[in-house]
C-alpha cells in the first residue's frame, strides 16, 4: 500500500535540498552562558535565559521543596481540581508585581495569547495587530474567527487610520502589539498605540514576552518602562524566558481573568503546572525583586555585545534589547552562518521564513546576565571570523 504520507517526504527532501533543513541541537548540560550541545562545549546566545534564572540556586531549592511536599503533577485542569494553593499564590504574586487586580497564569505563553483572544472576541469583532505580532497572537485571533486588520510594523498612524476606519462598524475592536518584538528585538510603539486605543474605544492588549525581567523596574515589562499603568487593559507575560521556568500569564481586571477562569480553553482544556513549576515560578519574581543588578548586567551585556557586531560590520537591524538579529538576506546563508559560528563554539540559530520573512532571515542572538565579558569577546571573535569567510562583512 502506498504511504499516504508520503508527501511529507517530499517536503522534507525539498527543504534539504534548499539548505533549511534543520536538525534539532540537543542540550546536554545546563541551559547557562556556556552549555554543551551536541557533545560540543558553546557559548550559548540562543537561550531565552536573560537573567540567567534557569538555574538559580533558590528557583531550583522551591522546585526540590514542592516536590518532597506537593509531589510532581496537580492531577487536574484548574477548574476540575487541579488549582493549589501554589498556583493561586504564584497569581497573587504576579498581580502585586505588575500592579493590576488579578492574573491567571496559563501553561504557557503560547497557550496565554491564543487562550485569551480566542475567549474573548468573536466573529463579528475586529483586531488591529501588527504584522511582526507573535504567532500565538495570530492563531489567537485566527481562533477567535474575529476579522483582522494588520498594520505595517510599528505605524501608529495606520493603526489609527484603521480604527478610525471602524469606528462606525459593530463589534469590538483589539488593539494589539508585542512590547518587545521577538525576531528583531525593537520596542514597540505602546504611547502611540495606547492613545489609538482610547481614541476609539478600542481594547488594548500587550504581549510582554521578551520584556518581562528585561524592561521596566525590576523588569516589570513595557507598561511600566512607558509608565502606562491602568492604560493597558491586558497585558500577557511568559515564565518561560527570563522568568527560566515555564508557562504564560494574563494580567487585567478582576473580571477579565474571571471570564478567562469560564472560557479560555487552555485554562478549561489542559492540565495545570507542576508544583514544582509554581513555586520556582514564586522564587523568581523575589529574585527580579532582591537581585536588581541582574538586569543592570543583561542591559551591560546588551550594549557591549550589540556594538561589538555594529564594529565588526554586521546588519543588526532595529534592536533596542537584548535579542540582536544578524540579518543576511537567504534562509541557507542564515543555517550555514549558525552551522559555522557553532564550528567556532558559539551557538546562535539560524532563522529563516516562515518565522521571519523571506529575505530577511538571520541569526538570532540573546545575551544574558550570566554571559562574562570573556564570553562576549569569544563570540564577536567567532562572528568576525565566520563573518569574513562568508563575505559578510
Ligand atoms: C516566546 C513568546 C511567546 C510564547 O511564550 P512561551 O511561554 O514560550 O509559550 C509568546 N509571545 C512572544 C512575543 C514570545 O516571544
């Protein structure tokens, strides 16, 4: 019999055929600024890890400690019987950090952004979203079946002009926006958006994924670098980035979350975190509280490993973060740039269409706190190297 998948295959052989073929790096000691990947010691600028969390000794003795005394899974979905009491405090925490009346805490980022416009718009509803906006923002609103509206990256004029163009159409409208931009690293627009909005009674939604731990006091996120609280009507973070652990939150009034508590599917749908997820989850944001000077050496980190690429020649795009891309045009020069960098012991990946557009693929770097300069300097070493025999710079 014929496989009827056979043509997976096919694609498969077409993408190695065009160099984007990719195969999985496989991790094999900690996540840390250097780490062994593929029985090879590298430094590691591909990690999410920005604050170097993943293994703080305190995050690591709440898990051990939830573990000997909660065990290792809830049992549950939240609203069956899977809510402990780590869960609703990890909510309590986060609410008092980002100053709004409540949060619920979603299995992940991913999970947080789809779940939540999908709840909370329908079909006869509008979203204006960025074109760069995060994929689960867009099966988000694929999801919710509202229409969608999608503005050039970062034009608050577009967006308005949008709004404006709906204003006497029925239905919601949902403005809405990563605060730091994954691929790119640049900040967005949020003054300029957060008037739209009010302008025209539009929601406002943020996505704060890459900023949480990284912007705003003791890296409350972009609504506290803009000072826009109570102006944001949700706002999303993830515990998977600096955060080091895993999961997504949304964060707004009392009654969002509660109507999120009735209909966001991942929340009714999925089982809730581990314990042991939860309360190293807790041991973070007292870190983000006790150990400021974590994000003062990720911002330290930031400029001298930015600037250091900008020297050298390379195209690093509109990066105001942590997250500076290395641009070079195809998808195959991209993977072969990271194949060689990770030849000269520095892991950074490759990224290419569909996560970014075509032409526009790169290599993706991420400092972090934990990075020493020593390790800054290999690497920009190793980018020049690899950057000159490719004819990059
Ligand atoms: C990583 C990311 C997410 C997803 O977060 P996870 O917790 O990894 O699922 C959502 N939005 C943005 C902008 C992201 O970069």
């Amino acid at each position: 019999m014929a496989n009827p998948l056979s043509y997976l295959h096919d694609q498969l052989e077409q993408w190695r055929q065009e160099g984007t073929y990719q195969r999985l790096r496989v991790l094999e000691s900690e996540s840390a600024a250097e780490s062994r990947f593929d029985g090879k010691e590298v430094i590691n600028l591909a990690s999410n890890n920005y604050l170097g969390l993943t293994t703080h000794a305190k995050l690591r003795a709440a898990a051990i400690e939830a573990t000997r005394q909660y065990g290792v899974g809830s049992g549950a979905v939240r609203t069956i019987s899977g809510t402990m009491s780590l869960h609703m405090e990890l909510e309590e925490r986060i609410a008092r950090f980002k100053n709004v009346e409540a949060c619920v805490v979603f299995q992940s980022g991913f999970a947080a952004n789809a779940g939540t416009v999908a709840a909370i718009l329908g079909p006869e509803d509008h979203i204006i979203s960025d074109e760069l906006n995060h994929a689960s923002i867009i099966d988000g609103c694929r999801l919710s079946k509202a229409k969608i509206h999608v503005f050039p990256h970062k034009d608050v004029e577009a967006a308005d002009k949008i709004l404006a163009d709906l204003e006497s159409v029925p239905g919601r409208k949902l403005l809405i926006t990563d605060g730091v931009f994954s691929m790119d690293g640049d900040i967005g627009p949020l003054p300029g958006l957060v008037e739209a909005a009010e302008r025209h009674g539009a929601i406002m939604m943020i996505d704060d994924a890459h900023s949480s731990g990284v912007l705003g006091r003791n890296g409350r996120g972009t609504v506290d670098h803009f000072n826009l609280h109570g102006r944001v009507q949700i706002q999303v973070g993830t515990l998977s980035k600096a955060i080091g652990v895993l999961g997504g939150y949304v964060c707004g009034s009392r009654e969002l979350i509660e109507f999120l508590y009735h209909r966001a599917r991942p929340f009714l749908f999925s089982t809730s975190h581990p314990p042991a997820v939860a309360a190293s989850c807790i041991a973070a944001f007292d870190v983000l509280e006790q150990e400021p000077e974590r994000i003062q050496r990720l911002w330290d980190n930031t400029k001298c490993f930015k600037a250091g690429l900008t020297a050298a020649g390379f195209n690093t795009g509109m990066s105001e973060t942590p997250i500076t891309p290395v641009i070079v045009g195809e998808a195959a020069l991209a993977h072969r740039l990271s194949r060689e960098l990770f030849q000269e012991g520095v892991l950074a990946t490759g990224i290419g269409f569909p996560t970014v557009a075509k032409g526009k693929a790169r290599v993706r770097t991420i400092v972090t706190a934990t990075h020493t300069r020593q390790e800054l300097d290999r690497a920009l070493e190793a980018f020049r190297t690899v950057g000159k025999r490719l004819g990059l710079i």
